[in-house]
C-alpha cells in the first residue's frame, strides 16, 4: 500500500471522516471507526502513477499560488505608488 494514496483519500474524504468525529473540545473519530473506513486499492503500480500525478499537480498548484502571491503584493503596492506619482508631479 502506498502511504501517499492513502493521505490523498484521506485529505479527499476529509470532511465526511471529520463528521463521523466526537468530542465537544475538538473532534475525534474512534479507531473502530477509523479502520471501518474503505479505501479502494488499486495495485501498487496504479498507486504509485496515481500520486506521481497528483504530486506533480499540486507542485503546479504551489506554483501558481506563490506567483499569484507575489501578484497580490504589487497590486497592493500600486495604490501607494500611483500616490506617490501624483503628488510629486510625475503623473
């Protein structure tokens, strides 16, 4: 079983195994619970193609979200510098 499959199901599943939870501090599923829940296993080769691919998506993604990041700053930046500009004369 390829550990990273698992996580993904999980993390895919998340909000259904976080409603099963008890607990009036926080939210805690009982290990019966835990080990009644099903995940479907393809082989093991599937698996590994199946995480590649997801890996290498969510690099994509991290990507993306720190660029969008750094895009957000210069538009945030913007307002200022426009001001700036005005009130020397530049504009």
């Amino acid at each position: 079983m390829e550990r990273d499959f698992v996580l993904f199901f999980m993390k895919l599943h998340e909000s259904e195994i976080s409603q099963m939870g008890t607990g009036s501090t926080f939210g805690a599923i009982s290990r019966k619970q835990l080990l009644n829940i099903q995940v479907p296993l393809p082989p093991l080769d599937e698996q590994r193609r199946i995480v590649a691919i997801l890996n290498a998506k969510m690099a994509a993604v991290e990507k993306a979200r720190a660029a969008a990041e750094v895009e957000m700053e210069a538009i945030k930046a913007l307002p200022g510098a426009l001001l700036r500009q005005a009130f020397s004369g530049e504009v």
